[in-house]
C-alpha cells in the first residue's frame, strides 16, 4: 500500500491536510505534528489540533515536540526522525510550512510528488516570488542552521517540483499542479446540519496589539466603531495566541461578550451546528476560508488607516488588497 506524509505545526494546516487526504483519497497517511509546549499561545495550538485529530482518523502520527528537545539534544532527534522516515519512499508529501526543519525532511524524505498545503497567505508570499518556496534570503544565521544538517549527510535542497492544494485562486503554472481546496470534506460532513444564526455577528480577534502592530486606541475605536455598525450583539472570539487586553474586557456589555475559541474557527462553527450569517475581522486569513465554508454570510475586513499601522504597513495593506479581490467586503470606520 503506497503511502502519504503531512507534515504541520497549526491546526490550519492540519485542518488543511484532511481536506487534501479526502480529495486525493490518499492511503497509508502519515502525520507528522510539529508543536512547542512553552507558552500559553503554543499550547492552545497544540490543543486545537489535538482536537482535530478526533474528527477524522490517521494511520500513523509521529508527534514531535520542538520546545522539549531544544533542551535535550533538538538537532539530533529532528535527525533521527528525518533518517527514520527517509526509509520510506511516499507517493505524496504535504507541507504546510517551508521553515527551515520542512525544508530538510522535504529535501531528505523521497516522495513522489510535493504539494504545499496553505497557512495564512503564505501561499500568496510564495506564489509572488515565482512559484519558488525557497525564495528567502540567506542570512548568515539560516546558512548556519542549514549547515550543521549537512553534518549528518542530510541535504539542504531539493530539486522537486512544487505543487499546491489550496484555497486561493493562483495559477495556473506551467509544469505544476494547482488543486483547488473548496472545504469540502467539512461541507459535506457538516454544512447539511447547521441552523442560521443571524442574531450575532462574530468578530475574530488577533494578536495585534499584543505584537505591537497597532496601538490600544486604534483596536478599541475601530472595534467600538465595528459594535456600532452592527445593530445586533456582537460575539468576539480571541485569536489562539491573543492575550485578551483589559480595554477589551471592559467592552463586555449586553452588546458584546467574550468568547473563547477551544477549537479551529473554521470548525467550530460546524460542531456547534451553527451556520453564522455575519462573520467580521480585521485582517483574519479566516474570513477568507470562512468565505469559502459558509457563502451565503456577511463577511466583513475592517480596514486599518495607513498611518494607524505602526509596524509592516506594506504587509498589512496587501492582506487588505487581497481582501479587495474578494467577496470579502472591506470597509474603513
């Protein structure tokens, strides 16, 4: 029986590999979770993905704790791990990231094809620069951690082609394969038992004050501004490595509540049953697959003002750019 590989680290991109399992009807399938335990925002991933493996069954997960064996000798089992499943020739390996740790088990592990799975807009990143996930610059530390591979006979590159399960509307490329990602394995086993909500409106928070992106001030207007544009309570569900801030919770009103997400927010609104009519963000890549789950909402990109982005202004305004592309509808308060 032939055999498949995914390799993630997010529940996306694993909420992504069940998609490519079902459309591929792949055998044998191997997954390989990536985590780190050490903190907060990490272990909430690792739960959330943890709680996706209980909706659809795989052969074998090979689980692989980074923040455990950076103490204990990292490099060493990344190359056992990478020797161990190098004795296995895959049909097809998935990737949902093109970090440095991929790019060596993509470049050692023999598969037939190479397909990379979607993480946010990194396939967008990706598809700018040619098609060519190895698009980033190499600095002297990556060509370091690079090179300490090479002591173990591991190869740092590849000369496969690169093809993409995705969501986002790319291509097509000549000499690649672009497969479509419509969600369908969760519209299918989900969608036909929802009931419309259209009573709440829900809005998905974001670290971005906790990284610096935007001030306190700006979230809370636009936010306040967003509660106002709706005439219907609003549910706001935190971003897994949110740290909800006090100005935040002290918007908690009988037109506004908290609500913490335990799971992806792509299914959480299945498993609840619950077919949202109005679904709003910032710049969430969620409300683009959301997009994709439940068509008949009200999606909604609030857009922040240029001199409101206190730090990758360029990046931000392309996600909104993109967003203009869309059935997304962008507005600015």
């Amino acid at each position: 029986m032939k055999s498949s590989l995914y390799i993630v680290r997010s529940p996306l991109q694993l909420l992504n590999a069940i998609e490519a399992k079902h459309h591929l009807k792949t055998q044998r399938n191997v997954l390989v979770m990536l985590y780190n335990k050490n903190s907060n925002a990490t272990d909430r991933n690792n739960i959330q993905m943890t709680q996706l493996l209980e909706i659809d069954p795989w052969d074998e997960i090979i689980e692989y704790n980074k923040g455990a064996v950076r103490s204990d000798g990292g490099l060493m089992a990344q190359v056992r791990m990478i020797k161990k499943l190098r004795k296995e020739r895959f049909e097809y390996l998935f990737s949902g990231d093109y970090a440095i740790m991929h790019q060596i088990m993509i470049a050692n592990i023999p598969s037939k094809e190479l397909f990379l799975l979607d993480d946010g807009t990194l396939t967008l990143t990706i598809y700018k620069n040619g098609l060519d996930p190895d698009y980033k610059e190499e600095s002297l530390t990556r060509s370091f951690k690079l090179f300490r591979y090479r002591l173990f006979n591991l190869k740092t590159r590849h000369n496969k082609t690169v093809n993409f399960f995705t969501c986002f509307h790319i291509g097509p490329a000549e000499g690649k394969t672009i497969i479509f990602n419509r969600y369908d394995f969760l519209k299918t086993r989900f969608l036909p038992y929802t009931v419309r909500d259209d009573q709440h409106v829900y809005f998905l928070g974001s670290s971005l004050l906790n990284t610096n992106k935007v001030s306190e001030e700006t979230y809370i207007r636009n936010l306040r501004a967003c509660i106002d544009y709706f005439d219907k309570p609003m549910v706001y569900i935190p971003h897994r490595a949110e740290i909800i801030p006090d100005a935040v919770k002290a918007l908690r009103s009988d037109r506004f509540r908290l609500d913490v997400s335990t799971g992806p927010i792509e299914l959480r609104f299945l498993l609840e049953r619950r077919y949202p009519m109005y679904i709003a963000s910032f710049f969430s890549t969620a409300l683009y697959t959301l997009n994709h789950i439940f068509p008949e909402s009200a999606i909604l990109s609030i857009r922040f003002r240029d001199e409101e982005i206190l730090q990758q202004r360029d990046i931000i305004q392309n996600k909104y750019d993109f967003f203009d592309t869309t059935t997304v509808k962008v507005i600015t308060f």
